[in-house]
C-alpha cells in the first residue's frame, strides 16, 4: 500500500492556543495533497522519525539517502513550499 504526503496549515488563528487547539479559535484546517511515495519510503520516514509527519525541523533527520529518486523528489517538493507552522502528514493511502 502506498503512502500519500499531505500538507497541513491552519488558517485565521488569532491567538497561539487556538491554532494548536484547533477547536477553540479559528477559522479553517487546509490540506493539500503533495505527492505520492513508496510503501517502503513511507515507513522509512515513520521509522525514523518516530510519528507520521514532518515539519521544517525534522530537515535534517530526514534518512533521503535510503529513499529512491522519485520518492526524493516528492519528499523534496514537499519540503520546498513549506513554512514554518506546517507540517507533511505522511498517510496511507486508501483506494
């Protein structure tokens, strides 16, 4: 089964608590799907990191030297547009 990268940003916080809430204040969650990538790529990156996403931190924990050219190169694409308060969910696929 093949795993979907998904970038996750909350829009119209006004304060910190209500973003990492997300119940409490705010206007709306916007996912974009970035790509697709490998079984093996997508538990790679789990295995690694521990959870099932990444953000801008995680950079250098990223184990891109085991991922194949493709899978690289959606995880690279992800990476390339996101900002500091977002995250990549890493998520199976389902259909």
């Amino acid at each position: 089964m093949r795993y979907l990268l998904v970038k996750s940003s909350y829009t119209g916080f006004s304060t910190e608590l209500g973003r990492r809430l997300a119940h409490i204040d705010g206007d709306f969650l916007i996912c974009e799907v970035i790509g697709e990538i490998s079984a093996q790529a997508g538990e790679t990156l789990r295995k690694r990191l521990g959870r099932s996403y990444f953000t801008l931190d995680d950079f250098p924990r990223l184990p891109l030297e085991e991922l194949g050219e493709g899978d690289k190169a959606v995880v690279m694409r992800a990476l390339k547009g996101l900002k500091k308060d977002e995250k990549v969910e890493i998520k199976r696929r389902r259909w």
